[in-house]
C-alpha cells in the first residue's frame, strides 16, 4: 500500500506526484517539480527547506502533501523512507524476509501480480511514446545496462538491430564509453536500465550523455525509480518485488516485448525489409567457418 494516505492506492510517491499534477495549482506545481527534480531524495528537506527551493509557503506544501493522500507532511516523510528502503534491499534482505510454502506455485502467483502492476504502472501512452522514439531511424540508440540488467539490455538489442539502423551496445567496459559517447548526436536515444541497488556509474553516463552531447534517455527501472529518471524523457517502472531474494526480470522482459512488437509494427513494410535483407545476408548453417580454413 501506499503507506498512511487517506487513499487506499497501491502507487508509490513518484507516481502519485505524477497522477495528481494536472490537477495542481500553479504554487503547488512548483513543489511538485522541485520534489521530481530529485526524487526521492528532495522529500526528505524540511518544509522550510522545501519551500526555499520551491519558493513557495510552508502551507502550500502541507495542501500538496494533504493532496496527496497523506495525513501531514511527516507521513509523506515515512513513505518516502520507506521507499528508499526497499529500492535499495540486497538479496540478503530479501531472502532473510521471505516466507515458507508452495514455492514455484507461490512464485507464479506474485510474478503474475508483478506484471500486472506493471501494466497499471506503464500506460499504452508510454508505450506508444517510447516505440515512437525507438522507431524513428533518424537517431541512433545506444543500449547499456547494469551488473544484472545488462542480459536485459543485450536481449533488447539483439532484437532492435534487426528491426533498425544506427543501433548499438554500449559495452559495459567502461573505459570504452568515451567512444560511445562521442560518437552520440543530439536527440540520439540512449536506453538503460537500473534496478534497485542503483549503480553511480550508469548515472554518470546518463548524465554525460544528456548535458554534454544532447541525447534523450529511456530509463528501465523499478517503481521506486532509479535516481537516473531525474534526467530521463521516459520511464518504465517495472514491479519486480515477488517475495525472493532475487528480484524479477519477467516484467522488465514484457515491457521489452511489448516494445520490441510495437517498433516493428510503426513501419511494417520497411521492418520487413530490412529483416528479409538481414536474413539473405546470414551465412547458411552449413557454410565453414573462416577458422576452420586455416
């Protein structure tokens, strides 16, 4: 649950800020920007403090918070802690909080509910923005991920290759991403991912690659949001909590099939060529292996 809100709403902080901003008032907007501009660690400040950098009264930020659905400001504070708790769980903690029973049938059921909050969390909004961006063959895309999601990156290129141009992995080397990064024009599209336990590094690069060579960022994380979504056009929070010491990847791989299918699906035609022309140019499967020559 969302913690101590009137609302009984299963979203957390960052989301319901999200939901509720066109329904805010000019001042009220403002505290709403300051909080995502860095979240989750601007709703720790004081209200005082809050209200300096919104530039906004102590009062408007009780009236958000009261918006919200929390009863006064400290229970917005506890949820936000909260949060940050479980974005950064290590499988230790994991393991040492989950329960006996059915395993794999247990399994299946919260992996089930995972990808279902998934799918309340990511609107066909989203989807359709962010295939939009993978489709367009105007911009490169650059694909990197973390110590765990970088096979999530790899398997989503492996498939845009193939559906487009100008695309490439970025290696998780990284003395090799200058390379990478220098090579990146503006409004070219950089997709990572980050689940909890966030990495520094990946946030560096993202922030390299959004202030120094204009590139535009689809972040793949988890719903309590990597500190990357702060410099990223579009997130995809994925629920990946099923009760084990390691987390899911299933709902993080649906929203890249779902993406991968509504790529292809922007241009048929010239997906179809491109894959018949990728296919014709495949060495058959009996063809020698340059090695074997030798």
């Amino acid at each position: 649950m969302l913690g101590e809100t009137k609302r009984g709403r299963d979203l957390v902080v960052g989301d319901r800020i999200r939901e509720e901003m066109p329904r805010l008032t000019s001042s009220e907007r403002k505290v709403a920007t300051a909080l995502l501009a860095d979240y989750p660690f601007g709703g720790l400040m004081t209200v005082a403090e809050l209200g300096k950098r919104a530039n906004v009264s102590g009062q408007t930020i009780l009236r958000l918070a009261s918006k919200l659905g929390f009863d006064g400001y400290s229970a917005f504070q506890r949820t936000l802690i909260g949060e940050i708790k479980e974005g950064y769980h290590s499988p230790v903690i994991l393991r040492e909080s989950r329960g006996d029973g059915d395993f794999l049938g247990g399994l299946i059921e919260t992996t089930i509910d995972a990808m279902r909050e998934t799918s309340a969390l990511v609107s066909d909004t989203q989807l359709d923005a962010v295939s939009g961006l993978l489709s367009d063959q105007r911009h490169a895309v650059y694909l990197l991920g973390g110590r765990m999601s970088n096979s999530l990156a790899d398997y989503f290129f492996l498939h845009l290759r193939q559906i487009r141009p100008k695309t490439y992995k970025v290696p998780g080397y990284q003395e090799e991403w200058p390379e990478y990064l220098l090579r990146m024009s503006r409004n070219d599209i950089v997709v990572l991912f980050d689940y909890r336990r966030y990495q520094p590094d990946l946030l560096l690069f993202a922030e390299r690659a959004v202030r120094q060579r204009g590139a535009r960022v689809v972040l793949f994380t988890d719903k309590w949001l990597s500190p990357i979504a702060k410099l990223s056009q579009y997130s995809l929070p994925a629920a990946i909590d099923v009760g084990t010491p390691w987390d899911t990847a299933v709902s993080s791989m649906m929203l890249i099939e779902a993406l991968i299918n509504r790529a292809s699906e922007a241009d048929w035609p010239k997906t179809r060529k491109r894959i018949e022309n990728w296919d014709a140019l495949r060495m058959p499967p009996d063809a020698p292996h340059p090695e074997d020559e030798e």
